[in-house]
C-alpha cells in the first residue's frame, strides 16, 4: 500500500470538511480550503474546487437543506462505510471495532459523536496518518456511495469522485462492478504513522501524533 504525500493528505482533509455538516466553521474555511487546493495538479483537487464553487453560491440556509436532504433522509447515500457492506447485522459491530483498533494502531483515539466508519472521520485520518488504507479497503463503498450521488446530480458528487479518484485504478462504471469489487478482498496495510499537520482538523479524532 502506498503511502500518501503532501498533496492527497490537503485532499482528504478538504474532502473531510466538504462531507461534514456544513457549520458556521466550514462557511468560513471555504476561502481557506480553494486557496489549499490551487497549486494541486492533482485530477480530485478539481473535483473538490468544483463542489466549493458550487456551494460557495449557496447562502447557509441552502447549504444546511442540501446536506440534510442528501444524507440525513435515508441511508441511500449513507456515509457510515460498514452500512454498506454489513448493514444493520451484526458483522457491523465487529466492522467498527476494526476501525477504532486502526486508529489506536497509528496513535489515535476516536472522538466524535459519529460512528468510527463515518467517512470525514476516515478521510481526516487518512491525511493524519498519511495513508489511504482504510479508503482502498471500502472502496466498494466509496464507489457505490459516488454512484448514488450522480445519479442524482448531486453537488456531493464531485466529493466522492475526487476522493475515488485518489485510489489506485480505474472506478466501476455501475453498481454491479462495485459490488464484484467488494469480492476480491481487502487489501491490508501495516506501515506504521507518520505525523502530519495541515490546515484545521475535524474534531473527530484525539491522540499522541508526534
């Protein structure tokens, strides 16, 4: 597995804050976060720019009613990634307790009012820890959760295809590649955490990251 540089670690941390409920702070760090995202060349940097363009044009009212609709209603663009693939069972429950043990592995400790396995917190550990493995090893999810969007026209889309885009090959083109995706096997990764730091972190995540 690789690990990730300087420029997905600022991708993950951006797409971290672009998938959390859009507060006051994050009205406020939009300038913060296009300006961290120029000088990438990277193909998701530009996916994130076009959300941020896109959301910036929204008042805090419109911004709060697009989250709400797209991800609080149903659990058709859930953002917990064991939902889909345990849903409510209870293979779920031995599917977090992995995540926190991830975390604790790279010196963190799970903070949040949020399931372990929600997305901005994998993403925000992701850039924490300069890794993508999380992200490779419920990719399935990622991509059946990007399909979903599009086929909405979703402004969250282009989050997900960003994020999708970091990961190596090719996306499925449909839910049927996605879920033969989910049948190859999760790929693991041991290396140990490398401390990283930039731009504001989501208050998900605590611990000794020296």
């Amino acid at each position: 597995m690789n690990r990730i540089g300087d420029d997905l670690a600022i991708v993950y941390r951006v797409a971290a804050a672009c998938l959390a409920y859009p507060d006051a702070e994050f009205t406020a760090d939009l300038a913060g976060f296009a300006r961290a995202l120029q000088p990438l060349r990277h193909p998701a940097a530009a996916r994130l720019r076009e959300f941020l363009s896109a959301t910036a044009e929204l008042d805090e009212a419109q911004r709060t009613a697009s989250y709400v609709d797209t991800f609080d209603f149903s659990t058709r663009h859930s953002l917990y990634l064991t939902w889909w693939s345990d849903g409510d069972t209870r293979n779920r429950g031995r599917a977090l307790v992995r995540f926190k043990n991830r975390y604790r592995a790279y010196g963190f400790d799970f903070d949040g009012a949020e399931l372990p396995d929600y997305l901005p917190a994998v993403l925000e550990f992701s850039a924490l820890a300069r890794t993508d493995a999380l992200l490779v090893e419920h990719r399935p999810a990622l991509e059946l959760l990007r399909i979903g969007l599009s086929e909405h026209d979703n402004d969250y889309a282009a989050v997900l295809t960003g994020v999708c885009a970091t990961l190596p090959g090719a996306s499925p083109t449909d839910r049927a590649q996605a879920r033969a995706m989910a049948r190859t096997g999760p790929p693991r990764e041991t290396v140990g955490l490398e401390p990283y730091g930039h731009l504001g972190m989501l208050p998900l995540l605590t611990g000794d990251h020296r």
